[in-house]
C-alpha cells in the first residue's frame, strides 16, 4: 500500500508555530554583558552575648534568609536569629595586626 503523503524535507525552514523562524545557530546577543558583573557587599553582624567561645571554635558559618526580615546564622550546631537595623553615619571596620609595624599598617574596610 503505498501513501502519497509528502513530509517538509528536514532542510526546509516551516515551523509548527506560525510566525516563528527556523535558526541554524545563535549569533552573538548584543544585549547582555559578556562578563557576569558580581555587587559586593559587606555585613556586619552584632553578636551581643553570644557564647563568647562559639566564635573562635566555630571553623565554618551559614547565612540563611539574608534578604528576609529574620536571617539566621549558623555557628557549628548553634543556630542564632537576628534581625536587620540601619546604621547612623559610617562604620569602620579594623582588622588585628601583630607588632610595633601593626600601628602603620592597619586596613580600614568602609561600610
């Protein structure tokens, strides 16, 4: 029994959706960068009266919900919630430095 059925040829350009085009590869788009830009930010927290020795034995840390009312933080097995607060004006940030050199040579992070 023989059909007389005709199919498009696997190099014809028709779509199952009318209105759109067959492509054989994407050109280069114009509209996104071809580098990720990555925003930087920093954040403090305020520990208050935390174990004073959950922080220097804790070798890893967790930010969980960051961007929502109440983040948590997670020190080894002890999960903490906090809360955001807005500053006033500036904080400076310094960071420990051993020996008579350390008084010239600290690093101020600006916030």
């Amino acid at each position: 029994m023989s059909s007389s059925a005709s199919f498009p040829s696997s190099t014809s350009t028709t779509t199952l959706c009318p209105g759109y085009k067959h492509v054989e590869e994407f050109g280069p788009d114009e509209e996104y960068e071809e580098e990720e830009q990555v925003d930087e930010f920093y954040v403090t927290l305020d520990l208050g009266a935390a174990e004073p020795m959950l922080i220097p034995s804790s070798s890893t840390y967790r930010l969980i919900g960051l961007d929502t009312p109440t983040p948590f933080l997670q020190l080894s097995g002890t999960i903490l919630q906090g809360r955001h607060e807005s500053l006033l004006g500036s904080e400076l940030l310094f960071t420990e430095a051993k020996g008579m050199q350390a008084l010239s040579t600290r690093q101020v992070l600006s916030n």
